[in-house]
C-alpha cells in the first residue's frame, strides 16, 4: 500500500543554486561590479594619457614648423639682403662705363655753365641704385626701369628673385666730415676741430653748451671740440683748442689729457687713442651721450642715412661735389679768415640756401659742380667760371690765405661708400650695412693669394702696384642687425 505524499508543509525546500561564476579566460579569480569599474577608469585614463601625450606631440610638430619656416625666411631675407649689396658695388664699380656712356648728353649741358665741352667728373649713379636693380626685384620695379629705358625685362632670365627686397641705399661716406683724419697729423687735427666748430656754431646750440651734459658736466663748445680731438688722436696730451681760431696765435702746452673722466663714469673705460671703426662710437665721447644733440650734429634722421653729417670712414678729402651745404661750409670756415657767413647766422643761412639750390638744379640732371679742387677755390674766391654766378646769388666770396690746405682737403671723386640693404621674409627682417671701399688696394706679397684669387687684378697707379677688386670693392666695414 503507498504511503501518502507529503504535504507542502511538511516537504523539504529545495535550496535554489546560486548563479554560474563567470570567468575571464585565463583566470580563476571572478569579476565583481566594482572591478569592472576600475577597469573602465584606467581605459579612461589611458585614453586620457594618449590625448595629452597626442596634443603635445601636435604641439611640438607646430613649434618645429614654425621655427623652420622662421628660419628659412630669415636665410632668404638675409641673403636677398646680401644679394643687394653686391648689385649696388656692381653699379658703384660701372660708374666709369655710365658716365662715358651719358658724356655726349652731358658735355654741352656743362658747356652751357662755362665749363667747356669737357668730360664730366664722377656721376653720383649711386642714388639711383634703387631704381637700377629694380628689374632683379620684379613687378614696379622692373617696369619703372624699363619705362625709363625703354626696355623690356619680361623675357629677362634670373630677374626678379629678391621680392622681399625692401630698399638699398647707397650713401656717400666722402661728402661727409670724418673724424679720423684727425689722428693724421697734428695740422689734419686743427682742421678737422675746426669743421667740428662749423658744425656747433650758432644760436639755436647755446643751449647745449651751457647746461649740464647726461654726465652732470659742463662741456662749453671748445671743451666739445677738444674732447672729440682728444678722445680719437694718439698721444695723450691735452689739445690746445687755441688753434681753433686762424686769427689767435699758438699758445704754449696745455698739459696732459685728463686721465679721470672716463674711469670715473660708470661703467668706465678709456679714450679710444686710435681711428674708430663705426659711427657709433661717437657717442662714447663727452657731450655726445645728449640724444638732442646727437641729432643735431651728427645724425639728425637714423631713418634716413644720407642725412648723416659726420663720418669715420672715407679717404680723407671731402667731396664737394656731393656734399651738402651745412659741410661745405664747415669745410670752408675752416679756412677762411673774417668770412661773415661763418659768424653771421643770417649769411650762413643765406648761403646755406644758395648752394642747396645750385645744387638741386645741377645733381638733380647728374651734373657735378667742380672738376678739380683747383676749381672750387677759385670759385669760393669769386673767380670763374661759376663764382661770377654764386655772386649774382647775394654770395660773397671768401678770403683764404692757405689755399694749398684747403686744396689737400678737397675731392671731387668718392671712393668710399655705405650700402643699406633691408629684406623682409614673412615674419623675418634682415638689415646690413656695409661700407665699401672702391680703391685699389695695396698688393700683399704673398704669391698664394694672387694665385688663389681669380677675382684680384693688378694694376699700375702712380704710387705702384696695387690690386683692384673685380667684385665691386673691398668691403671695410659689416653689420647686420
């Protein structure tokens, strides 16, 4: 007989089995909720990571980019730069060939001044060395060259490369006065403070020189002169500005330089004692650290260099065919006793005036004035045949005893010249200066040099042998900013 089935109450429960373990492949140990979650944050930070370390990466790329195609604009604006430079010594060295080229135009221009059917002295093509390598720039440049010419230099090959050329300026060192003739001689000294006297007589400089200087000294105008003389000539005596005036007799010594001011400055330093090599250096010397007075004697516009009064390059003798009226009467007061155009301000003014017209006319057309110093102190003189006509102008002539001295001062060629070229490159701007030396130098005796420089000729001058740079001069002075 079967036994009835147990009741629901009375049956045993069956316990319900708990859920399968899931495993990872490869591990024994069971993953639990909060693990996963731990799992998710480091796949955010890895993720996180790579980013940063992806926008770093792009980052860096960016910077070495930049500063790559920065540096290649910088090497393309400086040699355009330098590109510049050598055609303006290309155009200062065919000067001769362009001037023999307009000497059939410009002979009976200057016969109608009293000049006679001569051939013209030295042409300033320089200032138009813009104009002239304006094809190598393409676009205006060439167009404006070519319209004046006549010439066409679409179909010209290798022109117009230096598109970021900005300008170029070819600047006469020799119309100007230079201050390291002085260390010449004791004679070139006298001269050279006197054309200095020029520069700083008048009212308008009073008060530069009767106040105190950025040193908290008193420098009058002959401490001025006497501190430039000083600060450049060799010994270490004390110039006697005495000889500054043609009229006063030669005092007797003035003692030794004063060995303190420098050092006692600070920083200090010591006179110079020997020719300076850059303009720049000027302002080392007592009176000239006043910015006002800087620009009123020596630099009046840095923009524009042609302005530039004084010098510490050139061959000595001041051009007097490109110089302008402020020099060349400085050059001449130098020389000449009781001129009223050197202590009249008025008569300074008016000459001053005069000759900046004269020359606007002649220069302007590539006329120079003079042919020879001979030439210039006659007509300073009053004598013809253009002094006649400097008369008829309100100018009286001067009276120079000495005019041997003034002879030997005198050029009416230029031989030294500075080159400004500019270029900008997109973000990058590249400025040289360069200073040009356009006579032959002294042969060296070493047979290698010759042998190993195809671009060195020898030629025969009346000092001897000397050779002549076939490139365009010899380069003196560079800088690069």
């Amino acid at each position: 007989m079967r036994e009835p089935a147990a009741t629901s109450s009375t049956a045993p429960r069956r316990r319900k089995r708990p859920p399968p373990v899931r495993r990872h492949a490869g591990r024994s140990t069971p993953v639990t909720v909060r693990q996963r979650g731990v799992a998710l944050l480091m796949v955010l930070a890895a993720i996180s990571l790579l980013y940063v370390l992806a926008e770093q990466s792009r980052d860096e790329v960016e910077v070495y980019t930049l500063s790559a195609f920065a540096g290649r604009d910088q090497l393309i604006a400086e040699y355009q730069a330098k590109s510049a430079v050598n055609l303006a010594r290309v155009v200062l060295h065919a000067e001769p060939t362009i001037r023999r080229t307009l000497t059939p135009i410009l002979a009976p221009m200057m016969a109608l001044m009293g000049r006679g059917l001569t051939a013209p002295p030295q042409i300033p093509v320089w200032e138009q060395t813009d104009l002239i390598v304006g094809p190598f720039r393409g676009g205006d440049g060439g167009s404006a060259l070519g319209e004046l010419a006549n010439i066409d230099f679409a179909n010209g090959k290798n022109l117009g490369g230096l598109t970021g050329l900005d300008s170029i300026r070819v600047v006469d060192e020799d119309s100007k006065i230079n201050i390291n003739t002085l260390v010449r001689s004791s004679v070139a000294a006298i001269f050279t403070g006197r054309q200095v006297i020029g520069l700083t007589t008048g009212t308008d400089m009073l008060p530069f020189f009767t106040g105190l200087d950025r040193d908290g000294q008193l420098t009058d105008q002959l401490t001025f002169v006497s501190s430039i003389v000083d600060y450049v000539d060799w010994d270490e005596s004390q110039f006697d500005t005495s000889l500054l005036n043609p009229n006063a007799a030669q005092q007797g010594g003035v003692g030794s330089e004063d060995p303190l001011f420098y050092s006692n400055l600070r920083p200090p330093y010591r006179r110079r004692n020997a020719p300076l090599d850059s303009v720049d250096e000027l302002r080392m010397i007592r009176g000239l650290g006043d910015d006002d007075l800087w620009a009123r004697i020596i630099d009046p516009d840095p923009g524009n260099p042609t302005r530039r009064t004084v010098t510490v390059w050139g061959q000595g003798g001041l051009n007097v065919n490109t110089a302008n009226a402020q020099t060349l009467l400085a050059l001449i007061c130098a020389f000449a006793v009781q001129a009223p155009q050197c202590s009249d301000l008025s008569q300074a003014s008016q000459f001053i005036t005069s000759i900046t017209m004269v020359q606007a006319l002649t220069l302007s057309m590539g006329i120079p004035l003079f042919n020879s110093a001979q030439n210039f102190v006659a007509t300073l003189q009053g004598r013809p045949p253009l002094g006649p006509m400097l008369q008829q102008l309100g100018l009286q002539p001067f009276t120079i005893p000495d005019t041997g001295a003034l002879e030997r001062n005198i050029a009416v060629e230029s031989k030294v010249f500075s080159v400004y070229a500019e270029a900008t490159v997109g973000g990058a701007h590249t400025r040289l200066h360069a200073v040009i030396d356009m006579r032959p130098q002294p042969a060296l005796p070493s047979t290698f040099l010759r042998a190993s420089s195809p671009s060195l000729s020898t030629i025969t001058t009346g000092a001897g042998t000397a050779i002549v740079n076939a490139a365009g001069g010899t380069i003196i002075y560079w800088r690069e900013d």
